[in-house]
C-alpha cells in the first residue's frame, strides 16, 4: 500500500527535468526557410550561428526558390493624394498628370510595396508614401529599370552621363554607383539608350542589356553590363526593330523588354506585311538571339500595337480587335511560337471600362494575380475575373496616371 502523501508525490514530479525538445539543423533550415525577409531580419540578430546560416548563399538560394512561389508586383508612384494602407509586397507605378508632359518632377517617384489581394478588398486603399526610404530621389537615382528575384535596378542620370544601383527593399541594402555610361566614351545621347534588367540561371549573374538604334535602319547596338565585373561589353547586333527602341523614351515604357527564364524579350517590327510584329530573344547565357513569331491574327484589326508581358512564368501577348474585343495569347511551351493559344477573348472594351483613344501607341497594361486580372490605364486600374472578364473592382483619381505593373517577389539576395 503507497502512504506517501499526495503533496509529496506532486512535489516530487515538479523537481522532475522534463525532456528537452531537439530539432535538427537540417529541421531548422527547412522550416525557416519558408519564413518571410523581414522575420528573418530579425532572426540574424539573435545568434552568431542563425546570422551565419541567413547569409550563406545555398540558404538564400533556397529562400528565394520558395519565395517564388508567392510572386507579387512593383510599380513607381507618386507622391502626392495617398492613402494608408497595411505593407506587404506588391508595387504599383503612377504619376501625377499635371505635369506637361504627364510625368511627375525628378523627385517625386517612390516604390512602395502593397498587395494586390489588398487592392482587391479595399480598392479605395493607395500605398503610403510617409517612408522616405522608399523615394528614388534619396538614392540618387530616378526610375526602375526591372526586377528580378526581388533584387531591383535603379537608374539615376545627369546631363553626361547615367549610372545604376542594384537595391534589396527587403532587406534594406543597396550597392554602390555602377556601370557609369558616358557622352563622350560612346558618341550617343545618353536620351537614346533603352535598358532592360535580367538575371543569367547559368552564372547566377545579373546583367543589364542596353539598346541604342544603330545608323543603319534595322540594326539595333547592344551592350550588355554584368553586375559582378560592372564592365560594359559589347555584342553582336540584331536584325530587328525593337519597339522600345523606335517609339519615343515618353511612351518606350509600354515596350519595354521582358525577363523569362534567363532571356530577354522584346516586340519588334518584322520584315513585311505577313511579320508585321516578331519578337526577339537574347538569351543572357549564350547571348544569342532567336526570333518567335507573333500569334496569326488580322493586321487590319488592330487598333492598337500589341504589348507583350511574363505573367505566371508564361510569355503573353495581348491586344485590342476592331476596338471591340480584348484578346489574350500564351505561348504554352516558351521557344515554340507554334504553341501560342488564345487564352481569353474579352468582349467590348466598354465592360471593363477602358477608353482606349485608339491610336497605334496608346497604353494599357495588363497583370495577371491567380484568379484576377488587372487592366492598367491613364487614371483608372479595373480587376476583372479572369475566367469571365466580369468587372470585379475599379479604382478611378483624376490625379494619377497607372503605367505598368511587373513582377516583384521579396527575397535575401545580395546588392554585393
């Protein structure tokens, strides 16, 4: 028979040592790795070993793979008639519309990240621009080139010459001034290059392609600036017309070349009636061309040049017919312009509310997010759904201009 008190018994199992939980290195890794930047920011402070483990390459690598997966957007906006709205990682680009050439003064562009879930639940809610180490201007520099695996380039001009920044808004770091283009050194108005921003899969190299419309009318010069040796070399030109060489830098935005899986994109002008539009691809790791015919469609019915655009990881196409419909293609199998499939016919633009004014450059953007697609133009962004292209939201201010929406994602990548 047991005589011994309760209380002794209770006592006793308090002074027990409980077993210690223990979780693996590799448990740690796996598990923190699925964590967002800004926690892991934080993680680096707490021990020698966590900071060491945050900052190895094969952990970044890793982070940022997963990270992919929740691909968000970035844009450049305006100062000015904002609203609060929570953070998070989506970034829109507007400007203000008094100016006279409806782009905003020097100072005055800001990338600020938001979510366009956000936008879908509260359309009335615009990023804050209250944080100034968001504005370009702080950082000597004037407009976004691109975004790639949440690294952003920044580019930043005087009257002789341009430079570049890579910039890391997630973890709050920045590179030093690079790969300085000068008047003299090239023979070219610094006004007249074009540039895109692309990382090389093979080399794990982010470079920067320059475009410059040679003397003879189909060449096109390019330069090509890797970011680990920042010297500017030159490459063999194209036999094609890119888009965003032959318009004016005002409305080059609209053609700006695109980033797909280690390439860089763009629409340019064919040789003839039956190529009226092609596009050419430079792939950063060979830096080589290949030219992709456009889908099959009836010149005459176009009112408007076609856009191109990555959305989801697939290369889109996409443009207005008889000024009645809104068609978007996919190339379902990229490098194969025999696999474009007509993905939506969106019937009359008056649905979406869009007022195309129906001339060959006029701009409207498109972004896909899951179920939802956003048409960007002039003062007004529409969210429709994507299967039915029935109007969801719509966000409408006389005093801002929405030009472009791109994919940004947050990531521990290195500005070094």
């Amino acid at each position: 028979m047991n005589t011994e008190p309760q209380n002794s018994r209770c006592c006793r199992g308090l002074s027990e040592p409980t077993p210690t939980a223990f979780l693996s290195e590799d448990l740690i890794v796996e598990i923190i790795s699925w964590l967002r930047v800004k926690p892991l920011m934080k993680m680096k402070c707490v021990s020698k070993s966590f900071n060491s483990l945050i900052c190895d390459p094969k952990f970044v690598k890793m982070h940022r793979k997963r990270s992919s997966r929740n691909t968000l957007s970035y844009l450049v906006s305006y100062k000015d008639d904002f609203k609060k709205v929570d953070e998070d990682t989506v970034v829109w680009s507007m400007t203000n519309l008094h100016n006279n050439n409806n782009l905003p003064a020097e100072d005055d562009y800001s990338f600020v990240p938001f979510s366009v879930g956000d936008l879908l639940k509260t359309p009335s809610m615009i990023p804050s621009l209250d944080d100034p180490y968001y504005c370009l201007i702080d950082k000597d520099c004037r407009k976004v080139v691109g975004s790639c695996n949440g690294l952003v380039c920044l580019l930043g001009s005087s009257e002789h010459q341009t430079w570049f920044r890579f910039w890391n808004p997630a973890t709050r770091t920045i590179s030093n001034k690079l790969g300085f283009l000068c008047n003299v050194k090239y023979r070219y108005k610094l006004t007249d290059w074009r540039f895109t921003f692309g990382y090389d899969n093979s080399t794990d190299t982010y470079k920067v392609v320059a475009l410059l419309l040679g003397n003879h009318p189909r060449k096109t010069v390019v330069r090509v600036l890797n970011f680990g040796d920042n010297i500017w070399r030159c490459i063999p030109s194209f036999p094609a017309k890119p888009l965003q060489v032959a318009v004016s830098s005002q409305i080059s935005r609209g053609f700006n070349g695109v980033h797909l899986n280690g390439t860089v994109n763009w629409l340019a002008f064919g040789r003839g009636r039956s190529d009226l539009f092609v596009i050419v691809s430079l792939d950063l790791s060979t830096e080589t061309y290949k030219i992709f015919r456009v889908p099959q469609f009836s010149h005459e019915e176009l009112n408007v040049i076609p856009r191109l655009c990555v959305l989801m990881n697939n290369l889109y196409l996409y443009h207005d017919v008889n000024k009645t419909d809104f068609v978007i293609w996919i190339m379902t199998k990229f490098g194969d312009d025999k696999s474009w499939t007509r993905n939506h016919l969106l019937s009359s633009h008056d649905v979406l509310g869009l007022n195309i004014k129906y001339d060959l450059f006029s701009c409207f953007n498109l972004y896909l997010n899951r179920g939802t697609m956003l048409f960007l133009q002039d003062d007004k962004a529409i969210l429709a759904d994507l299967l039915t292209g029935k109007p969801l939201k719509s966000i409408f201010n006389k005093k801002i201009c929405w030009l472009s929406m791109n994919n940004y994602v947050e990531t521990l990548v290195s500005t070094r």
